[in-house]
C-alpha cells in the first residue's frame, strides 16, 4: 500500500510503501512497481524477486533505473531486475547509465552487470573504454564481468587487450576469472 510522507526538512510529500513480508504477497505486477519505485530497500528487492517471475513490461522499470531522483537503492533493484529478465530492449538506457559518468559508481556498476545479462554485444566499445581508462576499480571489474557474459571474439580481444596493461588487485582478479569462464565456457 502505498501512503504519503512529508519530510519535516525541506516540506516535500514523498510516497512511501508499507511494508509486506514476503514477495508472495504482491498482488500485482502493479503493487510489486510500486514497491521498487517507493520502498524500503528490502522490500524493493522482494519486488525484484516477484517480477522476474512475470511478464512484466520492461519501460516502467527502465524509468525507475533512469530517475536519478530515485533513491540508490530503489534505482538497484529497478536494475537488478532488468538484470534477472535479460531483455534487449532495456541496453540503450542501461548503457546510457554506465556512459554517465555523474551517476554513482555503484548505479553504473549494475547496471553494467545487467547489460552482461542481456548479452548484447552495443557496450564492448564502452566497456572497452572504461577499463582501459582512470575509472575506479569496481566499475572496471563489473565491466569485465560482463564482457565475459557478453563472450564472443570481439569481448574476449578487449579482456586479451586489457590484460596486457597488467592490471593488479580486484581488477586483475575479476580478469583472470573472467578469461577463465571464457575459456571454459562457463558465461
């Protein structure tokens, strides 16, 4: 159910959901989006969990991952989602995400993980871009994560050219793992 609060700093209404136990509670595709747009951290995520078990429209939670106004955590969930169905149509803004280098580390981190999901070969420049450049560490690492998931000739040549820079700690980690699940086909 959603209800509204008003913050006593700055006077704006903000919606808020009360909360529910379970993911098996949710009624609808509707009461679970609206639990990943207005709730609690946990409760967002027990609507991921109910929504990838549906057939639900991918636009209303690209627009939740898009919304910097959003909280962090309801825009990770909105992602992981996306994630967890995989769905093509959903790239262009994820990758629009990752590209800006304004949003948080964490929100551009997902939602590369999630394009790696989608298998969609458009981010290899991108991915390739962001781990040959200054980028922070985890981002790198969730960029080499998926080009691993992504696969093919033309990831597995950026993750070879990359590993000729002789990158170090979690980088280095996630870029042998990754090379390996290549290699063995696990991705």
């Amino acid at each position: 159910m959603v209800t509204a609060t008003t913050s006593p700093t700055n006077g704006q209404t903000t919606p808020t959901m009360k909360p529910r136990a379970r993911h098996s509670t949710f009624d609808s595709i509707s009461a679970a989006l609206d639990a990943i747009r207005y709730g609690d951290p946990s409760l967002a995520f027990e609507a991921s969990k109910y929504l990838i078990n549906t057939r639900v429209r991918t636009d209303s939670l690209t627009a939740i991952a898009l919304d910097q106004k959003r909280d962090k955590t309801n825009r990770v969930a909105a992602i992981s989602t996306l994630a967890f169905l995989g769905r093509k149509n959903s790239v262009p803004a994820l990758i629009a995400i990752v590209a800006d280098k304004k949003e948080p580390m964490k929100i551009r981190g997902e939602a590369a993980e999630a394009v790696g999901y989608a298998r969609d070969k458009r981010p290899i420049p991108l991915f390739r871009k962001i781990i040959m450049s200054g980028e922070k560490p985890g981002l790198k690492a969730e960029c080499i994560f998926a080009l691993a998931r992504i696969g093919g000739s033309e990831s597995l040549a950026v993750l070879r050219e990359f590993e000729r820079t002789k990158p170090a700690g979690e980088v280095a980690a996630q870029l042998k793992e990754a090379l390996a699940d290549i290699k063995n086909g696990i991705m």
